[in-house]
C-alpha cells in the first residue's frame, strides 16, 4: 500500500476515529488528539499492510475496542489517584487493590475478546503485528513528546 493510498484511507477513516475528550485547552487538543491518531492509523495500516477491504473492517472494530479500554483504563485511573491520597484504613486500600486486579481482568477479557474479533479480519501474524506496532507507536509518541524540539532519529513522521 503506498503512502498516498495509506492518506487517503486516513483522512476516509477520520470520522470513525473515536471522539477525544475535549479538555481546558479546547479545540487545539482536539485537533492535535485527532493528528496523533491519524498518525497511528496510517502507521499500524502501514506495518500491518493492510488492504483496503481490511483497514475498512478493521479500524471501526479497533474504535470500539479502543473506546471500551478507556473507560477501564479511565476507572484505574481514578483509583490509583485515590490510593495516593492514602487515606482510608487498611480494608480500604485491601479492597482498592482487589478493585484494581479486578479492572486489569476487565482490561485482559476485553483484549482476548477483540483479539477474536480482529481475527475474523485479519491473519494471526497480522494480529500480533498490530499488538507489536501499537507499543512501538506508543514508544514512539512518548519518544517525540519528551523531545520535542527535535525530529524523532526513526524518521516516522509523528505530528508535532
């Protein structure tokens, strides 16, 4: 797939991605939210090399299971920021810890779920392709972010 099919499928794919929570900043989060994910569309279409037919079945799965793994992530989040209050007595933070194996159960069954589903899209190898390529994206992203007046060494073109 050449880049100029992968841009056209990104900018196709746009209003499938899923909504970002608008913050203070507003639309300029907004905006840079949508460019990093576009960014990780044309980049996991890429690695996976995914034809049209795929990327249109797989992307609006992908959407779906990335909404359902933000909510759980979005609860994990609220209670560790509890637990660093530390407040609470000792069978507070007992059933705190319970509550967050009980949310990264959540998180795995929700993966093994959409693991079959993107297997009815796509071939196995493509599968754990995608896994792979998401934490490179993610390594990449974090990589771009905490150097941000440079050029990532890997040559991705990451938005700024």
């Amino acid at each position: 797939m050449n880049k100029q099919a992968i841009l056209r499928l990104t900018i196709c794919l746009l209003p499938f991605l899923p909504t970002q929570l608008v913050n203070a900043q507003g639309r300029r989060h907004e905006e840079k939210s949508e460019k990093v994910m576009a960014a990780k569309v044309a980049f996991i279409t890429s690695r996976l090399n995914l034809n049209t037919s795929q990327a249109q079945q797989f992307w609006p799965v992908y959407n779906e299971f990335e909404a359902e793994r933000k909510k759980i992530r979005a609860q994990m989040k609220s209670i560790r920021r509890e637990n660093k209050l530390g407040e609470g007595n000792e069978e507070q933070l007992k059933g705190s810890i319970k509550k967050q194996f009980s949310i990264r159960q959540e998180e795995l069954d929700l993966e093994k779920l959409y693991s079959e589903k993107f297997m009815k899209i796509l071939s196995a190898k493509q599968v754990a392709d995608f896994y792979e390529s998401e934490k490179e994206f993610t390594k990449l992203l974090l990589r771009r972010l905490k150097n941000r007046n440079g050029n990532p060494k890997d040559g991705h073109d990451l938005p700024d």
